[in-house]
C-alpha cells in the first residue's frame, strides 16, 4: 500500500520535471527574452549585451535550466523581467484571485452537477432528461466567451442586475470581488456543470443496467435504498476523475473568461507575460499550474483506489 | 460452383451507408448533420452570394440597427454584418478542417503503436504525454503563435499538433481493449506479420473510436480557434471571422446588440451541430464515450 | 395454505421488435410448483427458462411486457401488487439465488453489509442479534472461517464462495420458495457437486420449493423431483425427473438428452442440427417442426395443445406416441481411433511455463524465474493420428499448455518437439512457417475469435492467402469448398459473425483453421460456450475432420464426458501438473489418481439414479505448492508427510496407463474398488 502511494508520488515528481523541462524548452523558442522585454526599444547593441552578461542569459541553456528549476523548487521563482517585484508576490495574488474563482464555481457546480446527473440517470428519457440534456448540450457547446458575452448582455446590459466587469485590484482580499464574481462564476458553472453532469448521467444509467441492481431488486431492497446504497457509490466513481481534471481546467484553462471579464487571475496574467516578453513569469506561471494539474490528479487517484474496493484490496496485497 | 465474395470495398461501402442512416434516422443526428452540412455549404459558396464587400467600409453609417440594406445592420467601422456572419466562417472551417484530419490521423497513429509495444517506452511516453497535458493549452499555443505569427500556415500546424496529444492516448486505449481479443491472439498464431495484424485485424476496429473521436477533436478546435481570434490571436482584421467579429463588437454591446447576436448564433449552431452528429454517430457505432472536460 | 405456492397460468410475455411488432419471449406457459417441491426448467438459450423464472417473482427485464395470464405466489396476483408488497416478498418469502454471483454482488459493500441487509429487510431478528445471525448463515453454507468471509468484499471470494454467499442471503429471510437461475454455471466440477448437495440438504431440511433453472441436466437429476423442458418459449414437456430424464416423450426432450455425451458411453452424442426459432419466429404450426424427425404435414400448420396425461406427465407434441422411436444414446459414431503405432506428432519435453517472469528484485538476488512455476514436469508424447485430452479444472494449467504449444506463451522450461524430431521455436514470431501452418488453434468463445469487422469470406481468406498464396477465383472456391466441410452453405460467406448463431461461428472457426491443412490441431474449451445440443455437432465434425484428414488433436476441456467422447488418451491435470496419463478408457476407470478419482465422482450425470461421491473439500487452490505432490492438501488418501516433501513417482498400470502417486496402483485399485463397494451398500 504504502509502496504503491510512493510510486504514484515519483511518478507525479518525474511529471512535474518533465513539464518543467518542456516549458523551459517552449520558452526559449520565444522571440526575445528578458533582456528585450525590459530595455524595449533600446534593446540592442552594447546595451542588449552588457544587460544578457548580468541576467546570466549568455550561459548554455541547461545551465540556466538547472538554476532555475533548482530555486524553483525551492520556491524562488525569481524576479520579474522589469527587475522590481518578486515574481512569487505577483503571482501569489493572482493564484489566489484564481483560486477563490475556482473555488466558488466549484462549490456551485458539482453538487449541482451530481445532482442532476442522477435525476436525467434515474428519470432516463422523460421530460427532465430531455430539458436539463438539452440545456447541457447547450452549455457544453458555446464558447465560455459566447455565453459570458450572452450574460453579460442580458444581466448587466439590459437587467442591469450586475456587474459585467471586475475592477477590483489583483491584491484585494476576497471579499471584495463581490458581487463582480457572480457572473463568471455562473459562466464556468453552467459549463462546468452541463460536462460532468453528462459523465454522471451515462455513469448512473450504466450501473442501473446492471446485474447487482436487479439483484438487489430481487432481493426486496427499496428503490431509494437501492440507488444510495448500491448505485451511487459505483455510479459516482468516476466521477472523482473529472472533477480533478475540471479543478485543473478552472485553474489554467478559463484565459478567455478571465478575459471577457477583466478579471484578475493568473490566465490574464500569462498571456500579458507572454505579449510584453515576461520570461520568468510565463515560467512561473506555467510550472505552477502543472503542478497543481498533476497534485489534483494525484489525489483524485488516491482518492479512486481509496473508494473502489476492487483497486484497493488489490493494492492492500501487493503491498 | 459460382461464389460471389464480397469485396473488401464493397463492405465498406454497404456499413458506412447504414451507419449514415442509422444517424439520420436519430433526431440528434438528423439536426446535427443539417447543420454541419448548411455551414460547409454556406462556407462554400458565401463569397458569391453576399451583398457587400467584407472590407468595405462606410464612416457615415456605424453601428446602425437591421434595416433593409443592412440586414444585421453595420459594425463599428461601417462595414455590413450579415456579410461579415456569412463569411465569418471560412478561415475557421479551413483551419480546422484541415487541422481535425492531420490531428486525428498523427495522434492515432502514434497511439496505435505505443499501444502495441508496450513496455517501459510506452509507459515513458505516457508520462511525457501526461506532462504535455498538464499545461494549460492557452499557454501552449501562444508559445507557437508568438513566435511564428498567426496566418494560417502557423495555426494550422499548431492546433494540429496540440489536438493530437489526447488522440494519442484514446487510440492507445482502444488499441489495448483490440489487441486483448481472441481474434488478434489467433491472428499472431496463425503467424500473420505485424503489419498485416495492424492493418487487418486492429484497425478497422480503432477506427470506429478514432472517427467518433475526430468529430468531437473539430468541435473543440473550433473552440479553441474562436477563442483565439477572440483573444486576438488568431484571425487578423480585416478577415471576418466570428471569434473575432464578437470580441470587437462586445464593446458596444449595450446599444448594438446585433453585431454581436449574429456571429454568436452562427458560431453555436454549427459547434452544436458537430456536437449532435458525434453523439449521434457514437450511438450508432455502438460506441461508450465518457464525457471529459476539453483540453 | 392450499392449493399451489407458485401458479403460474398462460402466461405470455413479449417484446416490441424493431419494426413494431410483438415478439413473443414466452408462449402460454402454464407451471404449478406446490409447498417443498422441487421443479426443474429445462432449456437452452433462447427458450425463455430465465424470463420464466423472473417472471415468478413479478419482475420482467426492461422492454418486455405480460401480455396474457398471470403469476400467483400464495395465492396473490404478482403482478397486481404494489411495490411495497412485492418489495416484503422478494428476498424474503421467495428469494433468488443469482446465475453469476461475481456480478449480482454490489462490488462496494462487503458481504457482511449485504446479508445483514436481508435480514433487516426480511428476518424476525432483533437489530443487535444481525451480525451473529448473519455469520450463522454464512456457515449453514459452508463456507469456512465464516467471520472472516464477513468482512471482505465479494471480488475477492472464489466463485464458489461467491455463489455460496448468495445462497445465504437468500436464506436469510427464511424462503418457502427459492428460485435458482443457472446457479453453477461456470463452476468448477467439484464446486458444482458440493453446492448442488448443499442446496439438496437445505431444501430438504427446510421445506423450500425450488424453482431450478438449468441447461444442465445433471444438477437438475440431482436436485428436482418434477422437470419441465422448454423450447422457444414454450413448455414442450412436463413430468417427473426419472420419465423426463430416462423416458421423455418429446421429440426435442429425446434429441436433447441423446446429445449429452455421458462418461459411461464412450460412443459420440448424436448432434440435434438446426437451431432454435428466434421470437416471433416460430410461425403457425409447432415450434421445433424444422428439427423434428417425427415431422409431418400437421405439424407445420397447427400448433399442439399442450396435454395432460394419466401418467402424470404432459406433453405438447402430435406425434409423442412415436417418440420412443428416436434413439436416446447409443447410436453416436465411436470415434475414429489408431490402430497399431503411429510416429510422434507431438512431444511435449519436461514442459515448464510461468506466467510471472522474473522482475527487477528476482534478477538482483539470483532467482532465475519468479517463484514456484504455474505448470511444470510436462511430459506427454502424441502420436500422429491421436487425440489427446487434457482435462483439469481452473487452474490446472491446460489452456497455458495449448498456448505454449501455439507459441503464443514461451515456456520458461523444457522443449517442445514435432513430428520427425524438429524442435519447435518457443515463440510463434519466430517459427518457419511450414510450422506455422501445420499447427492451428481454435479459442473457446466464436464471439471473440472471429474479427467482428470481417466477413466470413475475408476471415477464411486469412489463412488461404497466408499459407497458399490462393488469390481470385481460386481463393473463392476454396473458401466454399472449406465451408461446406464444415457443414455450412456458401452463402454463409458474404455475411458478418454477429449474424450467426454460436455454432455457426464456432465451425467457422473450425473451418478456419482446417484450412490451413494442419498436422496438429489444438482445441482450447471449444464446445464449453455452447448449448448442448449444439457441442454434439460441433464434436461429431471435429471427429469427421479427423478421420478424413487424419489430423492430432489435443483438446483441452474442463467436462469430462465432452473429452471421454473424443479422446483416445487423456492427461489430468492439476495445478498445472500432470496426475495421470492413459488411454481414456483405463483413465476413466478404476484404479485411478486420487484426484481424478474425486473429479470422476463429482461429474452428474442426468440420471437421477446416479448420486456424485464428493470426498474433497471444494477448497479453491492459488498456487502449487513448492514441493511435494500438488494434490497434497486436498487429497483424501493421502499418506503423510512424503506427500508433502517427495514428488510421487510415476506408478505404471496396464498398457501405458500411468499414475503420478505415492501410493502404488494395486493399492489404489483395493482402496478405489472398496470405496465403490461401501457406496453401493
């Protein structure tokens, strides 16, 4: 057992390094680097070069990797390309900003999500199934900028209930995005909630399909008992895998509603990076969320091996 | 004694037939294919059948509302936006269409045969796919992008590449499910060679996941192409396309709502569209998909 | 209470077909099962038995409906009570007994929550007394260290401990009725027997009625006082067990048991052709018209009524006066067998096979395999024209041997050589390919050894153009040519597998690989995935394929009757390794191994005069052991500790019958025949 968590947690190491070293590589294909970024237009010449001899940026390219990852993992991340704020400041705002998003959304969607996927399981093909499908197909389809786009007519442009855009500063304690986070929130929820509640739906209609429920049928076992105690807890299994990819989504993927919105995460923050040639914050940025990807998935896979007898038993003997 | 044997072509001809009814005989999948089919067609031929000149700009006339001359009315700078929502989607579905085919055939390709090695590459390409995952695809593409521009040499070859990665992984998954039926084990006994295995008894069974697989892959590059031009990223003015038709129109949203009501409509229709048809034709190739986030 | 417990009257359930028609699943079965009474039902695939039996309890799968009569147990209409009624019946008064209990076991509640759920639902036992109950049952069934049991989850209980732990369950609520849907069906031989006698005992000691449904005619002789055998949907014989089972009036009742290939008759079952109607395929007149010897012109236009006679038995047939006619056993061919010495075919060389091989920490401290081997000490010689049985149960390591003879598995030890002393390579890439063709493999399941995406035509092509590099026309006409040995007409060649029946496919298989001309055939359980009737076919064409081509087989089965059929010799197995080795006849008669001697005794034959001798434990091994006889820990003549610590040396009996055993074959001749004596007294 305790062998086989070990294995999971280098594997998860050796993920990180390997992203790490790819996103050292994707960046150095960029144009330019923090040198042009900081001296703009006077970056050339004389100038260009006695700047590259200080940042260290004339070194072989794995001797600039290795620093950087060693002191990253020492959670240095270094110092933004215009030389003033540490980067681990400037994004540590941002993080939380996405994390409070995330959080929010998530807490709305997946018990919505879970819900609902259950009722269009169990009320297969009648009116509820067809309407929250059809909605879903909906949600899943648009684009986040479309619907956002949508909501934003309709709330703030035509109710004029609420805020269509976010003006708090990036460093404000949470409190404040309120009631600026409602709407993006509504918009990640409504995708969010359409994919997994799909997943859980196809899920519930499989496991109802199968030998055990009939049995417990026979058995005399009341139908609500049947579907909390013998459903679900083999229905939902899977879905402990999606919500660990949608965390990871929230967290790296929502650019565009961060976007649409102004709001201040660490999405906007990377590709504003990316436009004004911020190097060391694009890296920051990137290693970040792929540690959290593989963390989550982690998890979520502890978590899955944790709640399936079959994984864990399995496990418990190999030792 | 006269045999008639099918014909390998013949066979194939007869199944993709019935599947195509069997998809249209659905509501989903007649709904879905008539639009994918409207929009290609309307892709096809737009550049005949509009009214104004896409470029065309006009300072006396901004932002006005549906009339007669303008159907959807004018966008910020004068021009005619029923012209600009009817060529909106051609640079999208030339990207995508081609990028869908080339992403789909290198991804299953390289899934197909990682999944028949096997072994310690196999699980180390695993990881390094894992790891490509696990970065947030906004920063990948802009790595490209930024680079070497944004025309259409430069995002095709990108979303191609960047839609693979999953295909790599679905293929592998299908091929291990194939490669552990007994057919393949009496295929290897017989001694077949590997290629004649492959081609023979492990494709035609992969393909059926590949092409359910490709139509949701063009569904989400169509996303992620709309979302760039959106980002101004993609698509450069004056091309009309409606990723970026929206993002220039949501500024005066507030008063010119149609400049932004026509490219969402089109935009929706034809991604559910595509979406129907795959759901669609997953159900009559008997094939499960667990829904999953797109990455 | 009188009157019947379970009346059913002219029922009929039925389904909504593609084009909107009803298709009927069960046709006006009518079925009285009275209190203690034991009934079997009788059918193959497609006859509807399972439908009936779920029927009982008011519950019909997704899609069908009743469409005519009803189902009463005591008394009341099941199909008119509401759900609550239903929900205090079903596992309570009348409880179900699962056909695969691995999959009708919730995988994430452990077998202690399960029972103690049935006695909440259903037993008159207070809250705190659940737990000791539950572990009573659990050892009323038998199953050892019963506390134990309680705690696990049922993936990691055997088959049998699984199929046990339902039966408790159903216990649980004290039944009157139980009904059993092909409750041993992919059990070992030994299993079987030992749960079968515990369902006897239980039934007996507890006044249950019990609905048993099974295509197994042997658990039923066993076990059911009244049989009842279906046919498409409708019941075409009903009677006492001894007149259905040793005297049957049905033409079908009659074609089925002389099927059954029995250990005492070493002649081939004669094969029933044709297959079932499908539902809504049977049309005006009787059902089984298309494959009845007794057919006439009356039998195709109208239907029999279904007919009660004096003798207590009822039959649905125009014609069951002659019935007596058609042959029970007996007039099967002998199978084609040597005369005289033949050369090595096949020569297996102190085989070894391991499935685990060794890994990282096994390289570092010196081992050179993983542990103890899964086969080992192989040695067999297969004489050119012979058919070689391998019997064992699961585990015994008989389908890993095919595949190492196939290539697909290198053995991790010993050699294998072919005829004129060729050595054949470990694996199959690396084979000449006269090799490779001279030896084919057919798998047990057609479902999967056919490429569902290829016709049958492109399936034959395979070996043709592998091995004869046949093209065109050429190819075609072999390709029928091959198909009507196999009894099958040309048009079959344009079709997909999923449009065949199982037997169909399994001579395609057949078909294919005879069309490679093979030297040496090997058949992996081909018969076990098919209905009876259907597994003499496919023996009777295995047996005319040899005599004609005169090809080796070695046929692996876990049934011993099927491999007592064909077989010149036979090997037992267990554990993977080799028990004894003989001609089938001396195998299949006294004296004997130990363990083939508890295999032998636990087979049921249908004939309810006969009773199984169960003298080992079930007990369900993992692994064998590292030294010493493999049978050591289940045998019940075992000597003592050289059981344990010595390898049994091979004991030599008449001919080349020999027997791997401490014990010497004149010992186990006087214990066997002792035994034997006791029984009969």
């Amino acid at each position: 057992m305790l062998a086989m968590l070990l294995r999971r947690l280098f594997l998860g190491l050796v993920t990180v390094w390997i992203v790490s070293m790819i996103i050292f590589a994707g960046v150095e294909m960029l144009p330019g680097d923090s040198c042009t970024a900081f001296l703009e237009r006077e970056a050339k010449g004389k100038l260009l070069e006695n700047c590259r001899e200080a940042q260290g940026l004339n070194r072989p390219a794995a001797e600039r990797y290795f620093d950087w990852a060693t002191s990253a993992a020492r959670g240095d991340l270094g110092i933004s390309a215009n030389g003033e704020k540490s980067i681990a400041e400037l994004v540590g705002d941002r993080l939380g900003n996405s994390l409070l998003l995330a959080a929010c959304s998530l807490a709305l969607g997946v018990p919505l999500a879970i819900f609902l996927g259950v009722v269009t399981g169990l009320w297969r093909d009648r009116p509820v199934d067809l309407a929250v499908s059809t909605l879903a197909i909906f949600a899943m389809t648009i684009p986040e900028f479309v619907s956002a786009t949508v909501l934003i007519l309709v709330f703030s442009v035509w109710l004029g209930w609420l805020p269509g855009i976010v003006l708090t500063s990036a460093s404000a304690p949470a409190s404040e995005f309120f009631p600026e986070i409602i709407l993006p929130v509504l918009v990640l929820t409504m995708v969010m909630t359409a994919h997994i509640l799909r997943m859980v739906r196809s899920s519930v209609i499989e496991v109802m399909a199968g030998d055990y429920i009939q049995m417990a049928t026979l058995k005399g076992v009341p139908y609500w008992r049947i579907v909390f105690r013998h459903a679900l807890p083999n229905a939902l299994l899977p879905a402990i895998n999606v919500v660990a990819l949608t965390i990871a989504w929230l967290l790296g993927g929502v650019v565009v509603i961060e976007v649409v919105f102004n709001y201040p995460g660490l999405g906007r923050m990377m590709i504003d990076a990316i436009s004004d040639r911020d190097l060391p914050v694009v890296q920051a940025i990137a290693l970040i969320v792929a540690t959290v990807y593989v963390c989550v998935n982690l998890s979520a896979d502890i978590l899955t091996m944790f709640a399936n007898p079959r994984l864990r038993t399995l496990h418990m003997r190999r030792g | 004694m006269t045999v008639t044997s099918a014909s390998p072509q013949n066979t194939r001809l007869m199944r993709t037939l019935s599947v195509l009814r069997d998809v249209v005989s659905r509501p989903s999948g007649a709904i879905g294919l008539f639009l994918v089919v409207f929009h290609v067609v309307l892709a096809l031929v737009s550049p005949w059948i509009v009214p104004y000149d896409y470029k065309a700009m006009n300072s006396a006339m901004m932002l006005t509302g549906p009339e007669a001359t303008h159907w959807l009315g004018t966008d910020h700078l004068g021009r005619d936006v029923f012209t600009r929502v009817l060529l909106g989607g051609r640079e999208a579905l030339l990207v995508t269409g081609i990028a869908t085919p080339i992403a789909v055939t290198w991804g299953g390709f390289v899934g197909i045969l990682f999944g028949l090695i096997g072994g310690r590459i196999d699980e180390v390409l695993m990881r390094v796919v894992d790891a490509f995952l696990s970065l947030p695809w906004i920063l990948k593409m802009l790595v490209l992008i930024v680079t070497f521009g944004t025309g259409i040499e430069v995002l095709i070859p990108t979303l191609a590449f960047f839609y693979g990665i999953p295909v790599i992984r679905i293929a592998r998954a299908a091929t291990h499910d194939v490669v552990a039926r007994d057919f393949v084990s009496a295929a290897r006994a017989r001694g077949h060679s590997r290629m004649t295995i492959i081609r023979h008894e492990l494709l035609p069974n992969v393909l059926d996941t590949l092409m359910v697989e490709g139509a949701m892959r063009w569904s989400w590059m169509l996303l992620a192409f709309s979302s760039l031009s959106f980002l101004g990223f993609g698509v450069s003015p004056p091309t009309p396309d409606w990723g970026l038709m929206i993002a220039d129109a949501r500024g005066f949203m507030s008063f010119a709502p149609w400049g932004v009501l026509g490219p969402v409509i089109a935009l929706s229709s034809l991604i559910i569209g595509i979406n129907l048809t795959a759901d669609a034709l997953a159900k009559a190739l008997g094939i499960d998909r667990a829904q999953k986030a797109p990455v | 209470m009188t009157g019947p417990l379970i009346d059913i009257r002219n029922i009929s359930v039925g389904f909504t077909g593609k084009s909107g028609a009803t298709l009927p699943v069960l046709r006006n079965i009518d079925l009285k099962v009275n209190a203690g009474e034991s009934i079997g039902i009788v059918g193959e695939s497609g006859s509807g038995k399972s439908t009936l039996a779920l029927a009982a309890m008011g519950y019909l799968k997704r899609g069908l409906r009743l469409m005519d009569g009803s189902v009463a147990f005591q008394g009341q209409d099941m199909f008119a009570r509401t759900r609550t009624e239903l929900e205090q019946i079903r596992g309570g008064e009348l409880a179900l007994i699962p056909q695969n209990s691995g999959q009708s076991l919730t995988p994430t509640l452990r077998i202690g929550a399960q029972l103690v759920e049935a006695l909440r639902l259903h037993a008159d036992v207070p809250e705190a007394q659940y737990s000791a109950k539950a572990i009573e049952l659990l050892g009323q069934v038998r199953l050892p260290d019963p506390a134990a049991i309680m705690t696990r989850f049922p993936h990691e209980l055997s088959g049998g401990q699984q199929q046990r732990a339902a039966i408790g369950m159903a216990l649980a609520g004290e039944p009157t009725a139980l009904l059993l849907d092909e409750p041993t069906t992919g059990l070992d031989v030994t299993t079987q027997a030992h749960i079968l006698e515990l369902l006897r005992d239980i039934a007996r000691d507890r006044g249950m009625a019990m609905v048993y449904v099974s295509h197994d005619l042997g658990a039923i002789a066993r076990v059911c006082d009244r049989v009842v055998v279906m046919y498409a949907g409708e019941v075409v014989l009903e009677g006492s067990t001894r007149q259905v089972l040793k005297t049957p009036i049905h033409p079908y009742a009659r074609g089925l048991l002389a099927s059954i290939p029995r250990l005492s008759d070493p002649r081939l079952p004669v094969a029933l052709d044709g297959r079932p109607p499908a539902p809504g395929g049977a049309g005006q007149g009787c059902s089984f018209v298309d494959r009845c010897a007794l057919a006439q012109d009356g039998c195709r236009t109208s239907r029999p009524d279904f007919e009660r006679l004096p003798s207590g038995e009822a039959v649905r047939c125009f014609h069951y006066q002659e019935a007596h006619q058609l042959s029970l056993t007996g007039s099967g061919a002998i199978p084609a067998s040597l005369d005289g010495a033949s050369p090595s075919a096949l020569h297996l060389d102190d085989l070894a096979i391991s499935y685990r091989r060794p890994g990282l920490y096994d390289k570092v401290l010196g081992r050179d395999s993983a542990g103890v081997p899964t086969v080992d000490g192989i040695e067999i010689t297969v004489a050119k024209g012979e058919t070689l049985g391998l019997v064992g149960e699961s585990g015994s390591g008989k389908s890993t041997i095919l595949k190492a003879i196939a290539g697909l598995l290198p053995p991790s030890g010993g050699k294998i050589t072919v005829a004129g002393g060729q050595a054949l390579a470990p694996e199959v890439e690396h084979r000449s390919p006269d090799h490779l063709r001279k030896i084919q493999l057919i798998f047990q399941n057609p479902d999967d050894s056919l490429n569902p995406r290829q016709t049958i035509a492109q399936i034959l092509e395979q070996p043709l153009k592998l091995y004869f590099g046949l093209t065109g026309d050429a190819l075609h006409q072999r390709s029928a040519e091959i198909l009507d040995r196999v009894r099958l007409g040309a048009h079959y060649l344009d079709r997909l597998p999923s449009q065949l029946s199982g037997g169909e496919k399994q001579r395609v298989a057949i078909a294919r690989a005879f069309a490679a001309e093979p030297d040496l055939v090997l058949c992996d359980e081909v018969t076990s995935a098919l209905d009876v009737s259907v597994q003499a076919a496919v023996l009777d064409l295995l047996n005319d394929l040899k005599a004609t081509q005169g090809t080796t087989y070695v046929f692996v089965s876990h049934d011993l009757a099927v491999v007592r059929a064909l077989s010149d010799r036979v090997a037992v197995l267990y554990q993977g390794r080799l028990c004894e080795l003989g001609p089938s006849a001396d195998v299949y008669a006294m004296p004997s191994h130990p363990y083939t001697e508890v295999l032998l005794g636990a087979v049921l034959e249908p004939d309810p005069d006969t009773a199984p001798t169960l003298s080992a434990d079930d007990v369900v091994e993992l692994s064998p052991p590292a030294q010493g006889c493999p049978f050591q820990r289940r045998c019940p003549r075992k000597i003592g500790r050289i059981c344990d610590t010595d390898t049994p040396p091979w004991q030599q009996g008449v001919k080349d019958h020999t027997i791997k055993c401490h014990h010497s074959i004149a010992d186990l001749a006087a214990a066997q025949a002792e035994g034997a004596a006791g029984q009969r007294a």
